[in-house]
C-alpha cells in the first residue's frame, strides 16, 4: 500500500499505525499524526492505514 510518511510517498506492507512503525525501524519515542490527526501511543496498535494516508513520524532531538 501507498502513504505519505513525512512527505514523502513510500510502499509499505503495514496495516496498522504501530505496524508501520516497526516496518520502518522506529524503535524508541516517537510523537505520530494519522491525516494531521495526533494518533496517541495507545492508539497506534488499532489505528488501520488506508492507502493515501498522510502520517507524520516525528522523534525528540537533542541539541542547543
């Protein structure tokens, strides 16, 4: 299926929110938005895709 990650269009196999996430090796916290909708972390297991999604993966950065 095809989404926009962060942009960007992209082929993916994952079904869920938190699937995705795993697909594209987000192992540590990240803050994430579904169609510009914040998808909570508890959400994320149960929150299906839909070809043409728009999800935005955003992680904390350190720095100054």
């Amino acid at each position: 299926m095809q989404l926009v990650i962060n942009g960007t269009a992209t082929e993916v196999t994952a079904t869920t929110l938190s699937d995705l996430l795993t697909e594209l090796g987000h192992t540590g916290t990240v803050a994430t938005a579904l169609n510009e909708t914040f998808v909570p972390v508890g959400a994320r297991a149960t929150q299906t895709l839909s070809p043409g999604d728009r999800i935005e993966i955003l992680a904390p950065m350190q720095g100054g």
